[in-house]
C-alpha cells in the first residue's frame, strides 16, 4: 500500500518523461524545418537516387554496415543484455530485471533523439560539453558529418552512437538488480545519462574532447561503456546495500539457458558493436571482427579453464561469463590489435574476471549479477591492454603500444582509466544520494521479500 | 480402507505404478516431493557462490485400498520401488474415515 | 477421437498444398528456362562478378542491405511473433499458438513463389489484380525490375515483399488464438493471403494499383500488413467466438520474459521493415531508421504512464505491448517524418491502443492477444498520423501532411483506410463463413479444455 | 568423486589449450609483422579510407554483406543450434547440451585462427592438406586474397569460413547428447575438427583441393558441413552406445518452444550461411537466397504432410525439423538451381528424414537428437539432388545436373558423398577409439541418472 | 476436528474454494499432482516416439474443520466439484490429534 | 509414531530444517503448496485483465516422528516457523498404523 507521498514521487518520471515531449514539441516547427535533407529518390518505395554530386559521398555499403550494426547493438541491449541478467535473476525478480534494460533502450532513445546527442557530440564547449544546439536532432539531417563518418548519413553515427548510449546504464543494472524501486530506477537512469554518460562521451570520442587529445586510444569504448558502466555499478552496490538474506539464503539463477542466450545474442551483437565502429565496411571492420571474435573465444574458454582447476569443474554460467568479460575486454583494442594479441588479451580477461568475482565475497558487497566484475575489471584491463598491444601495423591510424616499442602509450591509456574511473564514481554516489534523498531507492522488504514483479508491476514471469 | 502413502525414488515411479495395477489397484495420486533424508544431497555452484541442497527430488505416491490389499500393496511397492541404495524411500499406512467418488456419490470400498 | 468426416477434412489443406507442387512442378522446365541471370562469376565460391554493363546496374550495397532487411522481416515473424503471442498464451496453448506463425512462414513463402507475387506485383489487370503471367516467378530473375527497385535483382524485391506477405496473416493469428482447429487455420491462411491480402498490396503498392493512384502514402505498410490484419483479426474474434471460460476463468500469459523477448525481436526486425522499404541503403533508409527508433520508445513509454497513472503501476507486459503499438503506428509515415513527429506519432500510439485495449471488454468480444487492439488501432492512427506529419522536407518523393499545410493529404489517407477496413472486413467474415460451413472453425469443448498442444498436435510444450 | 586418475585425464583439453596458447604466443612477433594490411583511415572512428589503388578493389557492399553473413552463421550454432538442441534434450541435461554448442565456438574460433585455416586453406601440399604457413594467420591479412574471393579482405573469407567449421563439429553433438563426459567432449571436438574437418575442407573447396578437381558442386557445404557431420554422428551414436533407458523410460523433450525458436533462429542464419557463400551481395546470393527459403518452407510443410498422414496428427517438432531438413538439403543445390528446384528439393528433403527418423528404431542406435537422421540423410539428398536439378541457367559458373541434360554430374556428386562417407565414418570411428581409450567417452551410470548438468557442471538449468 | 482432503479437476479448484468459503470454512491448503484412476490419459509423440501417460492432472485439497462442519464441507466440496463425468475424483476424511497456529500458538478449532 | 505435517511460509524452510536437524530428526518430506487463509494473496494485471488471487505459496513438511519426539519436534518447528505475522501456518498431528524402509524392510521407529 502506497502512501500518497510515495506515489507522488512515484510520478516523477512520469514528469519527467512529460517534460521531454513538451520540450521536444516545443521546437517542432523549427525542427521540421531543420529536417531538410539531399534530395530523395521520385518514389518512397524506389531506391534512392545518387547522393547530391559533391562530395562527401555517401558509401550504400558502408551505411548498409552501420545501420546494421545499429540495429545489432540495439540486440545487445534488448533481448541480449535482458535475458542474460534475467537468466541469473530469482524468478520472482526475473521480469523487473529485464523490464530495467527494456526501459532504459526507450528513456534514451528518446533523450538521447531530444537533448543526449546533442550535449555528447553537439559543436564543443571547452572540451567538456556539447551545446544544446542539436536538440531534438536540428542541424543532424542525413547528409554526412565528415567531423565523424564521411561516407555514412550523420543521423546513422547518431543512430550508432545512440545504441552505445542505451546500454551503457543498462550494464549498470547488474548491480543493483532485484532490490531497486520501479521509479527510483527511472530517474537514476535519466539523470546519469545525462550528467555521467553524456558528458564522458564527449570527453572521449567529440571533436574537441579533452581525453581523446590526451591520445587515449578507445576504439569501441573500453572506457566510455564499460569501464564507467563497471564503476558506476560498483557505487551503486555500495550505496544501494546487499539484497536481503544476501549470503545467508540461496540465490540460484533462476534460468540458465536464458543466460546463455543472452550471452551468445551480446557476442552476436558485439560484432556491430565493435566491427561497426569502423563506421564502414571494409579492412579496418574485418580486422576489428577477427580481434573481437579471437578474444572472446579464449577469455570464455580462460575463464573455463581456470574454474576447472580451481573448482574441479568448468560450467556453463562460467564460459558465458568469460566470453561476455573477454567481450569487454577487447572492444577498446579491437581495432588496434591483430589475432594473436586479441588472444593474449582475451585469455587474460577470462582469468583476472574469474578471480575478480571469486573474491567479491571477500569485500561483502553485493554486485548481485557482477557488472563491476565483468565491466569493471574487465574494461579496466582492457584499456590498459591497448596501451600493450596496440600496434600501427594493424592500424596506422592508432599507435604503437608498450610490446610495439611505445610504452608512453601504456601511460596514457592508464591516464584515461583514471580519470573515468574517479569521474564516474564521484558522480554516480552524487546522483546516487539526491535520487535517495527525494524518493528512496529501495523497496520495502515486504515489496522485496514478495519479489518485485509482483510487487513493482503487479505481474508474474511464469504462470 | 487404508491410506498407503509412498516415498520413492521418481526414476521408479513407472514401475510401482505397474506394479500396483498389476495386482489390481485401480488408481493412485502422484505429487512430486523433495526429501531429506540419508541420501547426500547435489552441489551447485554459480560464479562465486555454492550451494548444496540436502534436498534431493522424491515422488510421494498415495494409494487409497480396500484393507485386505494393504499387506500386498506395501509389498509390491517396496519391491519395486528398492534399488538397495539408500534413499530409496518410505511406506506409510494410515487410517481414514471415509472416501466419496465425487462423480456418483459412492462411499467405502466401492469408491475406489 | 476424430470421426472420419472431421480427418477427410483435415486433409484439405494436404491435398491444397499437394496442388501446389504439382501446379509449380508442371511449368517446371520453361521456368528453369526462365531463371536466366545475368553471367555469374567464374567459381561459385568467388564474388560476383560486375552486373552486365548495360544500366540498371546492381548496387552491391543496396543489395546487401535488402538482403539483410529480408532477412530480419523473416525474424520478426519467427521467432518474434511467436515469442510476442506463444509468452501471451497459456501453457497449454503455447506451441499450438508459436507454431501458427512459423507454419505460416511456410506456407505463405511457397503460396508466394507460386502465384502470391505474381498476383500481387505482376503485370496489372485494371488496376485490382496481378496476372499469372509471374506464376512460379517465371520471368522473375535476377536482373532490377526499375518498376519496383532498380539497383538491386528483382528478386531481392519480390523476397522483401514475401516477408511482407508473411507476418500480416500470422498477426491475425492473435485474435483466434487457443481455440481454432489447425487444419481450419491452415485453409483459411491460404484464402485469406490469396483473396485479401495479395489484391491489396496490388492496389496499394503495385505499378498501376487504383489506391496507389489516389495518392495515399504507406511507406512500410500501415493499411496493407497493420490495419488488414487486424480488422481482419476482429472479424474471426467476432465469428470465432469467445474461449471456453473467458472473463470467469483467469487466462494468465504463461512465459512473459518469452513475450519481452519477442518484443525487443520485432523491435530489432522492424528496422529491416521500415527502413529496408527504403529499398537502399541510403539517407532515406537512415531516416526511416530514426523515425522507427524514436517512435517505438515514445510508444512504449507512453502506454507505460498511462498505465502507471491509470492502474498505479507500469508494467512489463505494458512497455512491450507499448513498442509494438509504435511500431506499428510509425510504419506507415516512417519515411516520410522527421524525429520530433515520430516521437508524437509514437505517444500518441501508445496512449491510443493502451485505451484501446482497457475499453476491449465493453464490447465483450474475445480478441485473444490484441491483434485488433494493437494493430488495428495502432495502423489507423498510424496511416492518419501519415496524413498529419509527413513532409516533403524529409522525403521530396512524400507529400506534406495537415501540420505542412496540406489538409487534403489527410483525407486521402483516410480514404484509404476506409477502403482497407471495408474489403477486408467483408472478405474475411466471408472467407470464414466458407472455411467454417465446410469445415468448421473450433476445436471441441473437451479438446479447448485439454489445451491445443496435446488435442491438435499430441504434444506439451514444456515436460 | 574423482579419481586422481580421472581428474588428470580431465585436464588433457586443459593442457591443449594452454599449448595453443603457447604455440601462437611462440610466433607472436613476426606475426604482428604480417599484420600490416593496407593503410587505414586517418582516424579509427573515421570511415576507412579508398582501398589502395592496385586491383583487387575491396567492394564495402560485399564486405558488409560477408560480415553480416559470418555473424548470421555464427548465430546459427550459438544460439541456433543450442536452443534447437537444447530444447530436445531433457531438462536434467539442458545446459550441458546446450554449453556443448558454446564451447565448440570457442574450441574451434581459436583453433582456426592458431592453425585450422591454415590447415584448411593454407597454400596446398599434394591436393591433401593446407601447409601450416598461415599458422596463427600469418600472412592472412585485410588485402583481398583473389583465390578465394577478389572483393572482400581476405580476413573476411577466412572469418565466414571460421564459422563453417564452427557448426560442424557442433551439428555432431545431436548425436551423442546427454551421456559424454565433458572432458572427452572437449578432446573428441579438438581432434575431430583438426583431422576430419580441416582437410576435407582442403578437398573440397581449397585451390588444389582433390574432391574440388573431381568438378563436385558443393554451393554452401552439403557434403563437408552436413554430410560430414551426419556420417559422424552416426559413428558416435554407434560407439557411444545408447543412453540409459533408452526405449524404456520416456525421454519427452523438455522446452519445445525453445526447440521452435532455435529452429527459426537457424533459418533465419542459414541465410547467411548459403547466401553469404556467394561472397558478394549480388545476383547470385539472392537467387541462392530464394532457393533457400523456398526449399526451407516445402520441406517443413512435406515433413507435416507426411506426419499428418501417418500420424494422423501435425507437430511442431515436426515442422521445425522439417524446415531444418530442408536447409540442409538445399545447401549444396542452393547456388545453383531455380525456386521450382528448390521446392522440389525441399519437399524431398522433408519426406525422406521424416522417413528416416521414423525408421530409427529399427535400427537401434541412439542419435539422440537426430544428427544424422537429418543431416546425414538431408545431406546426401541434397547434394545428388545437385545432381539433379543444378542448371547453368541459373549459376553459368555451376554445371547442369541430369534433368538438364547432364547425367554425368549425378555420377560426379554420387562420388563425392561416397567419398565423404568412408574417409569421416572411418576418421570418426578411429578418433573416438582414441579418446575412448585414453580417457573414456561416458560418464558413470550415477552421473547420467542424476543428469549431466549437476554431475558435470554443478549446475542446474532451472531453479 | 478432521482432516478433509479432495482430489478434483484443477478447473473446478476456483469453484470449489468459493463453495468452501461461503459455507464458512476459512482456509485450506492446495497441491497440483498428477492422478491415475479410470479417466484415461493422454498420448504425445516426439519424432518417432509416442509416450502414453496414465496419469492426468489433478488438484489435491486439504481443509481442517471443526467436527461439526465435516459433513456439510464433504457435500460442498462433491457438488462443486462434480462434472458427472470420468475424473472427478474423490474426497477423503480422516482423523488427526491435534493443530496449532503457528503464528499464536492456538490448538484445537481455534487453531483453525 | 505419528506424522507431523507443517504448513509454512517457504522462506522459513531452511531454518526449520536446520531446527529439526539438531533435535535429532533425520529425514524429512517437503512439498510446494499453494495456502488460503487469514494472510491476503495478490493481485495481478495483464493489459486489461486484473487477477486477484487468494493463495499464497506455502512450502508443506511432513515429518515422521517416534512418539516420544513429537512435542518437541511440534514446538521446534512452531519457534522457527514463527515470524509473528499472519500466514505463519500450523502444525498438524496425526497417528498412522506403520512405516517400512524400502531399503531394508525395517518397520517402525527403527525405518525412520
Ligand atoms: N522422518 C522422516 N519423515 C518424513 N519423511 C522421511 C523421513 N525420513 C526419510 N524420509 C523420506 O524418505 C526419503 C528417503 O530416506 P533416506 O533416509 O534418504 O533413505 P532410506 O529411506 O533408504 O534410509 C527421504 O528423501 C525423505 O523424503
Ligand atoms: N485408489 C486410489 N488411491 C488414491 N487416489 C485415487 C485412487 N483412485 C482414484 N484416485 C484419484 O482420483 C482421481 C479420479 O479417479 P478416476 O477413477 O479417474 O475417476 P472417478 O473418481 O470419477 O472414478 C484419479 O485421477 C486419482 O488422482
Ligand atoms: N482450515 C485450513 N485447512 C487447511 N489448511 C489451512 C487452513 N487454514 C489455514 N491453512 C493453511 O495455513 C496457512 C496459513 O493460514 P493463515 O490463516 O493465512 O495464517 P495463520 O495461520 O497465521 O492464521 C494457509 O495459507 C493455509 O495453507
């Protein structure tokens, strides 16, 4: 039973969400204006015409690989993210944990379409922050921005870009999934995306970004998803507090070949994830395959084997495990590295993610479904890898790492973890205490012993 | 009339069951149980943590006879249901008051 | 127990599906002829060699990406679909419900090979119908039909279609889930694509089809795939009549993470529906893509705050019914609107079906999964929504709506939705009067009471 | 409990595994030489750069297209494959069926990059077998290796490929599911897939290759993926003996919805797998596209044709198998013949596994999940159905099969299946009398009854 | 006090509660099991396999009451229960020592 | 011997059978239920549809004790059932005429 406060805040979003499309409605004509593209082909249903003839020309081929690719992260997030934390959730808690990733891909597709886009890639300011020239997408027609994709329409970077931004906080939820109240949850989201993710973004891959003219190499974001996603979950673990009966009652995943399945769709995925981010299809988007590809693989069969001799048996939650951490772990060096160094780099994920989540216990906190020990460690590792075994050969246009004969890279890379990691965590507690502080976060334990299906949303996963 | 209830091993349930209407019981109420008993439970382990479960799956058989079958009820049961490993389980019998078949009202022995 | 009456009748379709291999098999040896492509390259194994020099010429990038888009409308009937309506069902429906959809993946793709394009797309006759010069894709090869798509093979067109052709009739299938009998189904699917759907995708998308002259836009099939199958879905709840026990009994969805899983599927699909109707991989696939996006998450997140204030609680069920309801608005203005009007078509959708769906028992019929509710509702909206927002500023090829100054467009569009809602509801209710008189339409009370897996097909979905 | 004896034969792939590891890290260096590919891009978040001037040109459109198809196929065994499985196999065995999928990816992902494609495709040695130059992909760089595709990188080939020998090894595991010792699993697929596989890859489809001289037409893989696997199944299914009880107690499928999704997810793939082997997004791969769904679709409707005539009842099992046997059938024919072929084909396919599996118990066997009843019957269907039907009028780089005048080709592709016959029964028989010896291929009668997931993974798949 | 327990149709367990509730029982405790008896099962095949089962599903009931509600509640739960046709199944009654609410530590009908 | 049969809420299943492990019970039956009674079930919503229901999930224990263990058996699971909350359960008492091991044949208090 909700008291009135309470459902008073409870519609929080609900404003918030209101105050978007007011917003957004708000600069409608103007934008309609703004839409005005090349020219398109005589009929909707014809193929289009050549592009206007000056260039930059737009590549069918290329684009054709970055909407697919969009549309491959997008998976990432909903089903592949949802099933494999819904998998390892209790299956009273199963459907909050997957309706989490499942509204977070619909609040930020439309943040990031109103204001997100525009304060992570819009024109710079200082460095530290896009204008909000582009809200609502003005000024981000179909005509190619060669500041970020010379051959590709600017929206479909913005779509691209868009699908980083979606499962960024959904990774978080890891952390702090099967405890967490329905609205808290919302507003949580909104507001980190907008004042943690957006402005790191911009840091790290905006014309204009401080860290990106560190020379920080990121090529899929090692720093901006995984390693601030890994970070912010391990405040919230912190802050949030362990679930009840956490250590004293059994926890077991509630569906396993759902974990797989979501394992197997974010691999699937990735590969638009990372591949995509060649921002078209050619040399650097199959080389960048083949690394992601590599390191996966033995990170999953690293993991295997290290839980085989430590626990005298491998599993399959552990080779699901490992291949997500060895995922993690390449998609900064992906495009930077070549096969055997994706091996190297993947099989040292496996292992150092094991043992990150054999310890957690020793620290006590309560990373329910590991995205700290996955994310964290794992993007950790991987930006710090770059800085080994990032080689020109691969990429001329990245540099040479410490095996290549440049360790000064290895610094700089160390440089960026350091200033996501603090960044983030500072900023997550923050958001973390004003969201707590006005709403809670928490549910009742009546509400979180009941399970949050039924007692968030009144429904039930299996009937 | 007595109540027979059975703990058996659910691997086994197949052959109880023919077991019984072998001898001529015509029907029976199945649930599936977890016990606890000598029998060592399983391990589970998942990321970091492990369970184990002294619990371990039965299947409970009911079995409603007339007094005169109860002696070689039991007996058919237990033959079947014996694996000699432990766990192999438990025959209970009881008393019970009275039976109705829903469908036509009959009580006693005839309801069966 | 089947009498045998009921089994000679349930041999109809076999003998109906028998006819079409031995039609196909008779103009075997002309239509082998027939397939003539341009020269292939010299080693099955190598890349295609350039397309013959004479234009149109072939774009390998638009072809690759309706390749793809075929591809992913395929996945959104199977397994989509049927993950959206088998989680719906309950469990002792669950594989007769999933299996509606993927056999209808299989008869439509041969119903379509045979005679469905050819009706649909081949040479006019009036303006209402296809010739069966097209029977068995005789004539159609490999080289562009300009009618339709000049830079890539014609067949890549006519599979993009069949995809098309596919998913409208398993939509319908939601209205009569859990109580028809199979082989009715199966019939009726087969009268129901031939006499309903094929002549409407000719009068609306085929060179010289009558609606397509009066102007009416529907970029990805709004009126064609959404509004007839779900007027045609309220026409069999109509007839077919309410389950055994609905509105006393409760009829729990048995599998909702299943249904979350087939949301986020016809999510990741509807790119290829919406944006691969571009018919190239370009600025106007690009802006499809966005509209899609944008409209779907404002959807989802409208029909969960309408649910949040209507019934104090959103749920997941909700958000995904949400996003299928703005996918479905969007698709037919998807490539005629920019952002800020997909956002609104997509509020707008959602608050529309979620309506819908609360105020379905007044009128008491038993529309199973909310085929009617979400596509019927959702593709009126959507086809009027067209007539609001579009602009020529987005699509040159388009029109302007109401908003752009051009009030006429609406009345078209709701011409055209006049025109679709009549003939298909008469045909279908006719179609079903047959079907039913021959063969009848239910299962028995004794087989609905036991479930349609074991009755129909002497199986359990889950053991 | 192990035994000290066992638990040191379970580390046998352990060992293994570190030796790949090992063996790439050895060539290391010079391999990151050869990494070089051509220049890239100025920035790597930039589009890539025109592909050096010198022919081959790389085409972005069948790049993307490749890239796409290796992702397709990669999801055809993961999930695909597993969930087909998965959902057959009994709820005690889920996960290990399903995890033995999983761990083939990441088997054979490294194994082809360490020394498989070399194996496969290394610079010929008499016809028979790759030379190991290519270990660890030396010299496999980005540039285009016109011997196998002039168009894409050739890293790209080598992935698509990687994918191939992927599935095969994982198609085998139908046959012996629910009884094999993980260890042995691991052992058996490493040896399998690195002595049976990789060189009648080399046969078949290397430059020099012997069975590719023979003029065998192979499009996508009928004899080295299916028949291959099939043929092997057998062996295992012979060698591993049957499962506990089998023919006594009942084995019912534990999730056919799963077995239905995993079905469509491997149609959906196949495209990829049989499309994609055109290398390039043209007229080729979209007639092979149409003769792959078409032969799908007849296949699934024959199989439940057939089941409803001698059932009396259509099953969902059914049906999928059916679209699942009519995929394999095509694979070989799929580039070179017309829709009618492929619906005659498909058909075919769909009766005689139906037939075969039907006939099963006749024999006694235990090929759990059908691995060779489909694969290896839909196999050697398919491929002298090339025979048969094949047509230069379709594919001028393929040969005309006997219903076009050409009898000979039958003979040709009678030789080639006989060929694949004899060399994997007799390799399988050997490597698992190998294993066997060593290390024994089941687990103990205790393990199996408590089921494979918790005596082999400590796992349960539900909870 | 007695011990009632009733094995019915799982779609006829809303009505029976109901029945049970209006009479003024207020409480009971519901098991799913599977039943063997005269209603005969059903038949699934997989592939070549066909599996007959003898056993369908059922509802086990079991409702404490007061001595003098046994007949009344035996009648309530026969008439709603009943379809008349194969499967109805049965209710059963018998004895027990003693109950206590867990909660207050109440015995006897009070516990009830 | 007489059986002892607890209803109680399922979170409270470990403790009570750590509880009943340390007075020296060695096995016991455990089955999931569904309970009616004082304690209010939930609600559920699907698109339109609302669905009360009135049952909550209970886990049932069924224990066989000699009948010098009965009380305290009966006290042990009632203090660790106990959360002072309604829905906590009872426990229920009842007599039974025999027991055999399956494995051995034993009868009595030595088959438990
Ligand atoms: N005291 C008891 N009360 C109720 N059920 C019991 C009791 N002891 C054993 N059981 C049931 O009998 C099953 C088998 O008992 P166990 O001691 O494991 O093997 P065995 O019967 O061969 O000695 C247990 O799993 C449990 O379900
Ligand atoms: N002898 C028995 N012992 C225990 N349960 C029985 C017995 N006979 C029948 N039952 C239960 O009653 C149910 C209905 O019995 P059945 O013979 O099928 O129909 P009816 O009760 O109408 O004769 C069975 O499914 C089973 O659960
Ligand atoms: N008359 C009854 N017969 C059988 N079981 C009962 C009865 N009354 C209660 N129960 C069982 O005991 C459980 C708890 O009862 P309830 O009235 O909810 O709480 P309390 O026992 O604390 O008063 C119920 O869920 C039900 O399983």
């Amino acid at each position: 039973m909700l008291s009135h406060m309470t459902s008073m805040k409870k519609f929080l979003p609900v404003l918030l969400s209101f105050a978007m499309l007011a917003g957004g409605t708000a600069l409608y004509v103007q934008n309609a204006g703004a839409q005005a593209p090349a020219p398109e082909a005589p009929a909707a249903a014809a193929p289009e015409a050549p592009a206007a003839p000056e260039p930059p020309k737009i590549d069918t081929g290329d684009t054709a690989w970055v909407l697919v690719s969009s549309a491959l992260v997008l998976a990432m997030t909903a089903p592949g993210l949802f099933l494999f934390y819904g998998g390892m959730s209790r299956g009273k808690n199963a459907l909050s944990t997957m309706m989490q990733s499942f509204v977070i891909l619909c609040l930020i597709s439309v943040q990031w379409v109103l204001w997100g886009y525009s304060l992570a890639f819009g024109p710079d300011i200082g460095g530290i922050i896009g204008s909000l020239e582009w809200f609502g997408l003005s000024g981000v027609g179909t005509a190619p921005n060669p500041d970020y994709a010379a051959t590709i329409p600017h929206q479909a970077f913005m779509l691209f870009q868009m699908m980083f931004a979606v499962i960024t906080p959904a990774l978080i939820t890891g952390a702090y999934a099967e405890r967490v109240k329905f609205s808290s949850f919302c507003v949580f989201t909104l507001l980190w995306a907008t004042f943690i993710y957006d402005p790191l973004c911009h840091w790290v891959w905006a014309v204009g970004g401080w860290v990106r003219n560190l020379g920080a190499l990121d090529f899929a974001g090692g720093t901006v998803v995984h390693i601030s996603s890994g970070i912010a979950g391990l405040a919230c673990a912190l802050v949030v507090k362990k679930r009840m009966g956490h250590g004293k009652e059994a926890m077991h995943p509630h569906n396993l070949p759902m974990t797989l399945m979501g394992a197997s769709l974010l691999w699937f995925g990735w590969f638009g994830f990372n591949a995509g981010s060649a921002l078209g299809a050619g040399e650097l988007a199959t080389s960048t395959f083949t690394a992601t590809n590599t390191a996966t693989a033995a990170s999953a069969l690293a993991w295997m084997i290290a839980e085989w001799i430590y626990r005298g048996k491998p599993s399959a939650l552990g080779v699901a495990s490992g291949a997500v951490a060895g995922l993690v772990a390449i998609t900064p060096a992906s495009g930077f590295v070549g096969p055997i160094s994706s091996l190297l780099i993947g099989a040292g994920a496996g292992v150092l993610c094991y043992i990150a989540v054999m310890l957690k216990p020793l620290f006590g906190y309560d990373d329910a479904l590991d995205a700290f020990g996955v994310h964290g460690i794992g993007g950790i590792w991987g930006a710090l890898a770059t800085g080994l075994f990032a080689s020109k050969a691969v990429n001329s246009a990245g540099a040479d790492g410490l095996f290549f004969g440049n360790p000064a890279q290895l610094g700089i890379q160390a440089m960026a973890v350091l200033i996501t990691v603090v960044f983030v965590f500072i900023g997550t507690l923050i958001i973390l205490a004003v969201v707590g502080g006005i709403m809670g976060l928490r549910t009742s334990e009546e509400d979180e012993r009941l399970g949050l299906d039924l007692s968030q949303h009144d429904e039930k996963a299996y009937s | 009339m007595k109540m027979i209830e059975a703990i058996i091993k659910p691997f086994k349930l197949e052959e109880v069951k023919d077991g019984l209407l072998e001898i001529g019981v015509h029907g029976m109420t199945v649930t599936e149980v977890k016990g606890l008993g000598r029998q060592k439970g399983s391990k589970e382990t998942y990321r970091g943590a492990e369970y184990k479960t002294d619990f371990v799956p039965k299947v409970k058989i009911e079995v409603l006879v007339a007094d005169n079958m109860v002696a070689r009820a039991v007996e058919t049961i237990s033959r079947h249901a014996k694996t000699g490993t432990v766990g192999d389980g438990k025959v209970i019998v009881s008393d019970l008051n009275s039976v109705v078949r829903i469908r036509t009202g009959e009580t006693g022995d005839s309801a069966l």
